[in-house]
C-alpha cells in the first residue's frame, strides 16, 4: 500500500498520510489490500460511522474538513448583487455604488437601498441601508454607534438670541472633539451610565468611565451645535407655521461607541477569514449567537448614550436662554433596527440612513452654512422606509482641503450670515453636495415640514480652522 493508491481515493493533504497510517495497521491484522481500500473509500464517504477504532483519526480529519469547506461556502459572495433601489442615482459616484453592490453580495443581504448623499465608506458605503437576515454588521452600523441629531424650536423669533450671545452660550455650555468632555464639577448624571448592561460584557464595563467622563459632549469632523432660524411650514405639536429661534446638534457615542465598533468588527472578521477581500468590512455576527447578542446589547446602548449627549446639550443651553423647547425632533442615523420587510423580520442597518417609517419625524441637514430640513416619513417600501442623513460629501476631506482655501470658505460663510466657532476646511460646504438636489431627490421618501437656516456655528477646533 502506497500514497499513490490513497489519491487514487481522494484523499489529499493531512488526509493522505493518516490514510496510509491506518492501512498500515489494517495490513498488520492480515486484511487484504483491496479490503483496505474498500475500507478507506467508506470512511472517506461516511468518515462519522469510524470515530472509534484504527480509522478514528482519520474520520476526525474528514470531518473536520467538511465543516471547513461548509464554513467556507457560507462566506461565499452571490456570483451577482441583489438588485436596489437607488434616489438621486445621478447624486451617487461610482464608487459608491460598488460598495453597495458588494454588500447585496452577501449570502445574508435580503434587500438595500442607497440614499442620494451616498458617498463610500467602510464597508457599507455612508448612505447605505442593508437588510439582512438574522444577522447584524457592525461597519454596516458604523463607527460612530447611534450618531443622531437633535433639534430643539423655541416659540420666539430668531432675533430673540444676539449673535454674540449665541457665541457666549455655545462656548459655556458645549464641548468638542476628540477625547473632550466636560470637568468633572460640570458634567451632570444620566440614567443611561446607570444601565444593568455596563456590567455585563468586560468591553462595556471597561469603557463605562470614559463614557462618563465624555457624557454631554461631542465629536470631531461634521459634529456640530448651531444656533439659527427655522420656518415651520404648516402647524406641528401645537406649535403654529413662522420663524423662531431653534437649535439643532449633530452627534453620536463618541470614545465609547467606537472602540465597541472596532472590537466587534475585529471579532466579526475573525468569525469569516474566506470572506472575499472585497466584503471584508462586512463581516458579520449572528444574532442567535453569544458574539451576535454581545454586539446587539452594546450597539443599543451606544445609541442610547450618544442620544444622551444630545438630551443634555438642549438642556444646558435651553436652561441658560431660560426658554423650553416648543417642538423637538430626534433620530439616530448610524444604528440597525429589527423590522419587518416584505413580510419577513430582517435586521435593517442604516449607515447615514433617516428612519423614514410613515409619519416619522426625522432632521436632514445640509452644511456649516446650508440649510437643513425638518421631514415627515413616507414609509417608501423601495427605501426599506429610509431617508438620506445629509447632504453628503463630494470631496473627501483631503481633497477638500487641498482643492478649498480659508478665504473661499470664509466668503461663502459670510455671503450667508454665518459665524463659525472651530470647523475646517475639510467640512467646508462646498466639499458637500447641495442640499436642495439631495432633498428634491427624495419626495417619495419624505414630507418637508420645516426649514433650518444656521446662523451660530461650533465645531471641533482643529489646527485648520476656517
């Protein structure tokens, strides 16, 4: 007996030399060589029946490469994407569209849509809704777990609140960027750093203190608090159709929600090494599992905190003009949600997507110096219920900053009347979309309610500042 005869069968790889092993012994009882080898094909064909015995570990080694083989043809990406619905296609680049087509690619996508201020990003392109089934991406969520805004109208007129200060207010009572957070005497308590849940999975307990120590505060980049004017266009909650004094932030987890999204993407792609290299910032988790379960608690979470933030950055600044909000309106934008499509509960992820369920209230913002848009959800089945999230960029930020000067921006700036705390060149509004073409783009989507029309500022103060 030799390997040639075993291939013959085949085996190959590890297989062939405890193949040979086990003849050996075979042949050491007196047993025949075609005995042997009518042996062999049968563990080859059932290796389960011969866990015992002198072909046991054999069996063990087929065994376990079928499990590889069928763990490997569970990552394999559909020979072509599943079709979408795109809003505003002639809005979207090209590359944009092929991330989205990788991500209805995957043995898991049941169904998608891209949103006009589609723009690529990190496995799912930002703009980017994906409906799965039973299973949950952490780069389809993204980064910035549970990024939302928040818009606060106050039943006064915009004139109410002087420029220098809304200046004032928004310098006391509002913290930017990276690793920022309130001192210790000013920041206030929140239910949310009182959840059950930071007890139970070592990741959120050891970030359950930057949490507390960022609690109230807000990003780098695009995160912004403004002060401006905002036309209601018909009466809502109460309050009649005019112009008044609103604020409207944008932010999201900040420390906390990213180091759970980087933890869990590291975890999801080490669950699908065959992933094709194209998907693999779509790794993903299954929710019937323990790593599924782990990561759907500390998503949630994440989202509660980051809403949180912005609870308590109204209420600061609502407290210091003395005026309680007449008409608010909140949503996340980076988050998954279990939902109902097409008759099926799928697990929907919005990466820079508005929930635009029928009658839902959600905020679309435009730039640093554009307006941005109070809507009411159509529920549009094609979008999986969705809206765009902004305007969304057209320049990358390096680009933007190669290709935009100070004193363009800072023009543009003041053509609008608009003063700005902080912000780069990099959020400049000319490195995002217009805003008009990206809310006309979206009518099957969304009602338009009311408009946002900036007029203070603040943003992360970075070494470009505008």
């Amino acid at each position: 007996m030799n390997g040639k005869h075993i291939t013959k069968l085949g085996f190959t790889n590890t297989s062939i030399g405890l193949a040979l092993a086990a003849a050996q012994l075979r042949e050491d009882t007196g047993l025949g060589r075609q005995a042997i080898l009518d042996e062999l094909s049968a563990v080859k064909s059932q290796p389960a029946a011969y866990q015992t015995g002198e072909y046991a570990a054999l069996a063990h080694e087929l065994l376990a490469q079928q499990t590889h083989t069928a763990f490997h043809a569970a990552d394999a990406l559909r020979p072509a994407a599943l079709p979408y619905a795109q809003f505003g296609a002639e809005l979207i680049e090209a590359n944009a569209r092929a991330q989205m087509d990788v991500a209805m690619q995957l043995p898991i996508a049941r169904a998608g849509a891209l949103m006009p201020d589609a723009h690529v990003g990190y496995g799912l392109p930002i703009g980017g809704v994906l409906a799965t089934e039973n299973t949950v991406i952490p780069y389809g969520v993204g980064v910035d777990i549970g990024c939302a805004m928040h818009l606060s109208v106050f039943a006064v007129p915009p004139e109410h609140l002087k420029t220098a200060e809304a200046l004032h207010l928004l310098q006391k009572h509002t913290r930017f960027g990276a690793g920022i957070g309130f001192e210790r005497r000013e920041r206030l308590g929140h239910a949310v750093l009182d959840e059950a849940a930071w007890d139970e999975q070592p990741v959120l307990r050891r970030l359950h203190d930057k949490a507390a120590e960022q609690i109230g505060s807000s990003g780098s980049g695009n995160h912004f608090a403004e002060f401006g004017a905002f036309t209601l266009s018909a009466p809502e909650a109460g309050l009649e159709a005019g112009t008044y004094l609103a604020l409207l932030s944008h932010s999201g987890s900040r420390g906390f929600g990213a180091q759970v999204a980087g933890h869990f993407t590291k975890l999801a792609e080490s669950l699908h090494p065959a992933l094709d290299t194209s998907a693999r910032k779509l790794a993903w988790l299954d929710l019937g599992s323990e790593a599924g379960e782990a990561y759907w608690q500390a998503m949630n979470l994440a989202g509660r905190y980051a809403l949180a933030n912005h609870e308590q950055l109204h209420a600061r600044l609502s407290r210091a003009l003395g005026e309680v909000a007449a008409l608010s309106a909140r949503n996340s934008h980076n988050l998954a949600w279990k939902e109902t499509v097409n008759g099926e509960e799928l697990i929907v992820h919005r990466k820079g997507a508005t929930p635009a369920a029928a009658g839902q209230l959600g905020l679309i913002p435009g730039s640093m110096a554009d307006p941005g848009y109070l809507v009411r959800g159509k529920g549009y089945a094609p979008a999986l219920g969705s809206a765009s999230h902004g305007a969304g960029r057209q320049l990358g930020r390096k680009a933007a900053q190669a290709a935009l000067s100070k004193s363009v921006v800072s023009a543009y700036l003041r053509d609008r009347g608009v003063t700005l705390i902080g912000g780069g060149v990099d959020e400049a509004p000319q490195a995002y979309k217009r805003i008009e073409a990206v809310i006309a783009a979206q009518s099957e989507l969304v009602e338009v309610l009311g408009e946002f029309r900036p007029r203070v500022v603040r943003m992360d103060s970075g070494s470009e500042d505008i």
